[in-house]
C-alpha cells in the first residue's frame, strides 16, 4: 500500500511542475519573441516481485515507481508577427537568432528584436531592452550614425540610411545545429551550450524591419493542456485518498 502511495505522489508532484509550466506560459503570451515550453514524462525505475518459491516467476512480474518528468523542452515554431512603426524593430521571419553581448562579455542569443539605441562615450550603440550590445555578422557591437528615422534594412539585415551607397553594418543573425540544447537564461534570452553546438552566422536570413515576433503561445491549446493537467492532478490525488483508505482498513482488521 505504501507503494501506491509513492506512486500516486510522484504523480502529483511531476503534474504541478507540468501546471507549472503552462501556467508559465500563459503568463508570457504577450512576451515579444518567447518560445513556449513542454513537459515531458517517464516512467520511472521498476522492480521485480519475487515468489521465493519460484524465482524465476519474477521475469514478468514488475512493478513501477511511479512517473518522472524527462525534460522542459523548448517549443522553437514561429510565433505571430505585429507591424510597428519603429525602425529599430526587427523580426526574423525564418530560422536564426540576434547576437547580443551582456554585461559581463557573455554572448547571448535573442529572438527579441526590440532595439534600441544607447549612448556611451560619445557613440551610439545599437542594444536591446536591457542594454545589451546588439552584435554584427562579425560579433562586433553595432555602432550608429545617422537619423534613425532615416534607417533602412533589407531582407539580410544590411542597414542603410538615406543617401548611403554602402550598407553601415549588417545584423548578425545566428543559428545552431541543435537548438532545443540552448539554455534559456531569462530576458528572452538563451546562452549556447554543449548540446546546442557552437553558433554559425546565418548567410542570408530573413530580416524584417518595423516588425516584432510575439510569443508562439496559443492560448486555446494551453487552456486545453491545463484541464487535462489538472484532471491528471485530481485523480493522483484521489489515488492517494484510496491508498490510504485501504491502508487504515487493513490497519483495523481483527484475526
């Protein structure tokens, strides 16, 4: 019986990780460029059930440990692309991510293009919403001249501005053999890891200016995938109620 216990609790707890993640989710609906999340089970370890007057009858007799989660995976579909008036808003309407460095010198990779622009001695740079360099084709910070409502860019990330003959600079854009083995660092932001593999520059992304990517959640499937995570949850915890009921039972028996 303490067995079903076990079980039933190790429902409950990879269930409120999995509303956990949805809810996570939900909240960031309106987050431009945020890739939805999805929990993902296993069943856990098995143990053989031994008649000591047969042994070998245990070969099929096996029972579970109850359920695991395996992995948050990273859902990395495109989501629904706003138009603004903002020539420093930028989208990628294909696969790839922006570069931008952090405080510290970290490269970090961005489907936010949400730009903007950032004084300091006496330049003005290229960052994002948190003030992180936006990085080029060469993993270099972006500096800016010019009237920004002036700035032009075409499908492969070439900024030009009124008059210019030559493009400034081209936005870096960057993609990964992997991408599901990115780490998600918060501020919409992922940071390369081993399983992702190293980043290689996009040759020719598609870059849109005057344009943001919203999240990809929608929100009628994680309506739906909350109901059934919470139906899942109750009849754990009503499994556990059973357990425990046949456990005071069988504690109340008299020979």
């Amino acid at each position: 019986m303490i067995k079903a216990l076990n079980n039933a609790a190790s429902g409950i707890v990879a269930g409120q990780k999995n509303v956990d993640t949805i809810a996570n989710n939900i909240a960031n609906i309106n987050t431009t460029g945020y890739k939805k999340s999805r929990a993902d089970f296993k069943d856990a370890v098995y143990s053989a059930l031994i008649n000591p007057e047969n042994p070998q009858s245990a070969v099929n007799l096996q029972q579970g440990s109850g359920v695991l989660i395996s992995s948050i995976s990273k859902l990395f579909s495109a989501g629904t692309f706003i138009e603004t008036d903002n020539p420093l808003d930028f989208s990628l309407t294909d696969d790839g991510f922006f570069a931008v460095e952090n405080d510290e010198g970290e490269v970090l990779y961005t489907r936010d293009g949400s730009f903007k622009i950032s004084q300091y001695e006496g330049e003005q740079y290229l960052v994002n919403q948190q003030g992180y360099y936006v990085l080029d084709d060469n993993m270099q910070r972006i500096t800016v001249y010019g009237d920004i409502d002036n700035m032009k860019a075409d499908s492969e990330g070439y900024i030009t501005f009124e008059n210019d003959s030559e493009p400034m600079f081209k936005i870096g854009v960057y993609d990964f053999a992997n991408k599901s083995g990115l780490e998600a660092v918060g501020g919409n932001a992922f940071s390369e890891t081993d399983a992702s593999g190293q980043a290689f520059s996009v040759n020719a992304p598609i870059v849109k200016q005057k344009s943001l990517e919203g999240s990809n959640v929608d929100i009628a499937d994680e309506m739906t995938n909350l109901i059934k995570a919470q139906r899942a949850y109750q009849i754990a915890a009503r499994a556990i109620s059973t357990a425990d009921e046949m456990e005071a039972l069988a504690n109340n028996l008299r020979s």
